[in-house]
C-alpha cells in the first residue's frame, strides 16, 4: 500500500509547485487588474496595453470601456486594454537623482 502512494507524490509534488510559482501569482495580479480598471476615474493619465497615452475623461459601466483623449482626439478603449504597470509608473512621483 505504502508503494502505491509513493508513486503518486512526485505527480502531486509536481502540482504544488506549478501552483504556487506559476497559477497562484497569475490569479493575484488578475484579481489586481480588475482592481485598478474597477478604481479608475475621470482625470487619470493612463497608458493602454498598446502604448498610446492619454487621458480618462468619461466611463461607462454599463459596457467596462472608457474614452480616452489623447493629443490626436478622444478614443473609446474597454477598460481592460489599460495597463495597470505602465500606468502606475507614469502617475509615479519622480525620484530624486544622485
């Protein structure tokens, strides 16, 4: 019975691991995402998934999107098309240079 049970516990050693390094993490910046996109309001500057730059200047719930107005004009983006690191480097208080 004993032998039984030892072939299983690399399988399932195998598992645990993969969770923890590589599903759990991905779970917790998914859950971090729709945080950010759920806290946006009118007047922040965000940066999309795609590079462009602009500013959030109306939301719609009922759709998950927001218009953007960027130098060229306002653009309608879904919410999830912003990226949450870029953004917060951009609204990032600069560091001081030695």
């Amino acid at each position: 019975m004993g032998e039984g049970i030892g072939s299983f516990l690399p399988i399932i050693l195998m598992f645990v691991v993969v969770y923890f390094f590589m599903i759990a993490p991905q779970m917790k910046r998914q859950k971090n995402e729709k945080k950010f996109a759920a806290a946006l309001k009118k007047g922040d500057r965000i940066i999309t998934k795609s590079g462009m730059h602009g500013k959030v200047v109306d939301l719609n719930d009922k759709d998950s999107s927001c218009i953007i107005e960027t130098m060229s004009g306002k653009i309608k983006f879904d919410r999830s098309a912003i990226s949450m690191e870029m953004s917060k480097k951009l609204n990032a208080p600069p560091t001081a240079k030695k």
